[in-house]
C-alpha cells in the first residue's frame, strides 16, 4: 500500500492517504484568522472539503471528526455552520472539546478522518 | 467498501464502520449527568460496550481510546473503572488529557477506534 | 485480521496493530520527567521511533500525529525538535492543541497512528 502526502511541507502535511483513509492535518481558518466563531468555522470546512476532493474522498465519507474549540461557549454557534453542512446521512463520529489552539486568532479546529472514494 | 453509520442524526453519528474499523462518537454518561467520575465512567463504558456490538465488535477489539477528563485530578478515579472494565490481554493504546466538555455536567468523555470482529 | 497489541498491561498497551496501521498510546517522556519541552520532545520521539520498529513501521510511515503541550507558550520549542526529526517528503498529518496532562512533571504528550511495513 502506497502512502501518499498532500500539501506537505517539513512539520506537517494537509492530508495524508493511505488503505482506503485519509488522515487531514487539524484545520484552522487560515484565511478568516480573528473572525467571528461563525465564519471561522465556515472557512475550516470549506478547506476540509477541498482537501477531502484533492485526496480523492469527499464530505460524505467522513468517518470521524474532532473538534477543538478555544472556548466551549461557541459551542452551538459552531453548531450551526456545522449542522448545515453536513451531509444528510452522513453525519461522522464526533468529539467537540475545549483547548487553546496553536495561536490566538483561531477559535476552532476540526481534525478529519475520511474514506478515499466516491 | 461500504460506510455504514449507527445512530446517525444531523449533527453526528454515535458509530461510523468502515475497512474493518468502528469509530464511535466521543461518549458521555447520557444516563449519569452530574454523578461522580466513578458512575460517568461506569454508564460511557456500558454505552461504548452496547455500540460496539451494534456494529459487529466488541470490547475486546479496541484499537485506541481518546479519555478527556474535565479535571485531570479524577484520573485515578476514572482508571479504577476502565482498568477493571478492559478485558485481560485486550487493552487499547490510550490517551488521557484534561479538556472542558461540552457540557459541565459531564465529567469525562471517551472517543473509541475499535476493529470489526469477534 | 489478527490483533496485535504490544507492551500490554491491564490499563493500555503502548502499541496495537490492525489492517495495516499502528496505534501508539499517547507517549510521554518517561525518562526525562520535568525537564526542558525540548528534551521531554527528544525523548518522546526516541520512544515514539522504537515503538514503531518494534511493530514493523518506523517514522516514515506516520500518517496522523496529535500533539498535546501542557502550555501551548512551548509551541515553538517542541517544534525545533519535531522539524528536525521528521524524516524529510513523510511528515504526517497533525494537530496541535494545549490540555493538562495527567501528570505535571509532562509538558508533552504525543499520539500516532501510522502504516505497518517499511
């Protein structure tokens, strides 16, 4: 079985493949840095999707999510994006904790484990 | 390979199988909110027992458990439980941090990676 | 699919292979408790190596890394010693995020999960 890196660089790759699963790296929004929990949220699953298409797989293939929030009280509005983005049917496992993230302007995290195929 | 999922709603699924593998959804003690460390962790365990065999596997099949405690200084509590609930010769890899959960009348939450089998 | 679990005790094993991939138990710097986040990092991905080999992987095939600082402050320390060790094309998928640990004298923990072969 061949393992294949995405977006890799020397500490870290955006995803990784291999035996029929993909691995991303913990996503932030990178591009929505200080926003709102909202749009912060908005902006991870858009990556998330992305590179779940770029490795083959996609969001209805999602098997497990981890969400890491700074603070537990955006709860429900991460909520929201979340649940209307999702799938229907297709909803993953989940976990959703409260940690302080790699720096300050990011309020959520989401970490993904999906199945390569259509 | 097909995806199946258990328990599937909008927001999350509580089992996830594929490729052989169950992941289930962080697990909280539904049925002891509030209860001591020792009961929250007695009922999680029942629950990821209950899900493991609703999607072909079993406690002795554990592959890794995430433990997130809402105050570390339960750890032992919590342990008196799990070390006398994992089934001699089968214990997972295991993980143990200390998080705010998404509720605080939850103590302790456990994600589960498991094999499929008997 | 035969289960193999390795350095088990009756809470966790430090290892445990399935279909393919190894779970490690979140590992931390048993040999060097309470020192510097560089050499407790050091440490942790010298065991991290010899747990892998001894499964049949090594640090080329880690496809997913969660690392846990005890103050996220340390970010850039325990960086310093995870770039230079990475083995250059195989950096793995990561995430990063700040907890308790279960004991003080740890300022690290790291969990991964990697392909079996060579």
């Amino acid at each position: 079985m061949q393992i294949e890196r995405y977006e890799t660089g020397k500490r870290m790759s955006q995803g990784v493949t291999d035996g029929g699963f993909v691995f991303l790296a913990g996503q932030v929004a990178i591009d929505a840095p200080g926003a709102p929990v909202r749009e912060q949220t908005t902006n991870i699953l858009a990556r998330i999707t992305r590179l779940l298409e770029g490795t083959g797989s996609n969001p209805t293939r999602i098997l497990s999510a981890t969400i890491w929030l700074a603070d537990i009280s955006s709860f429900e509005e991460m909520n929201t994006v979340w649940d209307a983005w999702v799938p229907a049917g297709h909803a993953p496992a989940r976990a959703t904790v409260e940690t302080r993230l790699a720096a300050p302007e990011f309020a959520v995290e989401i970490g993904i484990i999906a199945a390569i195929g259509s």
